[in-house]
C-alpha cells in the first residue's frame, strides 16, 4: 500500500510539473517598441475583419498598428511576431502591409479560444504557421 500510494504521489507531482497548456502561456498585454497595448486599445482603433481557415476574425491591421505605436514601415525589411510561449515568426513588408493582414482580439461571434490567447496574427490565405498565436509581442526588423 505505502509503494502504490509514493507512486500516486510521484505521478501527481510530475503531472503538476508538466501540467499547463498553451493557453495558459497567454499574455494580456501586446508590447510594440516601447508602447503596450491590451484589448480595450485596440477596440479603440478602426477595427476591421480578417477570415483564416473559414474563422472570421476581428482585430487592426497590422500596418495601422505599427503606425500608432510610431512605428516608420518603409524602412524596416521585417515585422517579428513573438508568442507567449516563445514561437516567433518573420512578416517581409509583402505580408505585414497587405490591408486583410490584422492583429486580432476576437472572432466575429465571440472572444478568440483559449488556444489562441489574448491576441494572434491572422494572414488570409496564408500557411498556418505564418497566423501565430498567442502573441505577446511585435519587434521592428530593421
């Protein structure tokens, strides 16, 4: 009895070491140089949708956020997205200037999942990996 009982406990303890979903990995808050915003921010800004994998989308285009957070696109080769739980993902001005290209705070129907986190990336017609989820953070490539 004292062996099964050590082995529930070790397991519990592993468990709750390894526990925690991606979701959970989710920040409130996006960081864009030296400005952060939250979603009440961005609701304050026009406010436009997106459609990724039959999933519409509403956020800011991308563009329109860089320029509020002071940001000059002409002469930067890039736009870095950075998650919460550490994936990133490199935008060329082709992708990140294209007007259906946001940053998204909700779906058209209700809050973005728990999967998605507080904020991600949505590039119509692009791969999947190119719509990061979970984004804390856009860096400036210059």
């Amino acid at each position: 009895m004292k062996k099964s009982m050590f082995w529930i406990i070790v397991l519990a303890l592993l468990l709750a070491a390894c526990g925690g979903s991606e979701s959970e990995a989710a920040t409130t808050t996006l960081t864009i140089g030296e400005k952060t915003y939250t979603v009440d921010d961005l609701k304050a800004m026009p406010q436009t949708e997106s459609t990724f994998n039959d999933v519409t989308y509403v956020g800011v285009v991308l563009s329109d956020l860089l320029a509020d957070a002071g940001i000059d696109a002409s002469g930067m080769t890039a736009v870095k997205a950075i998650a919460s739980d550490g994936y990133s993902m490199n935008y060329e001005p082709a992708l990140f200037m294209r007007p259906d290209v946001i940053l998204a705070y909700a779906q058209v129907d209700g809050p973005l999942t728990a999967d998605d986190g507080t904020f991600r990336m949505v590039l119509p017609g692009e791969e999947g990996k190119l719509n990061v989820r979970l984004v804390a953070e856009l860096q400036v490539v210059p």
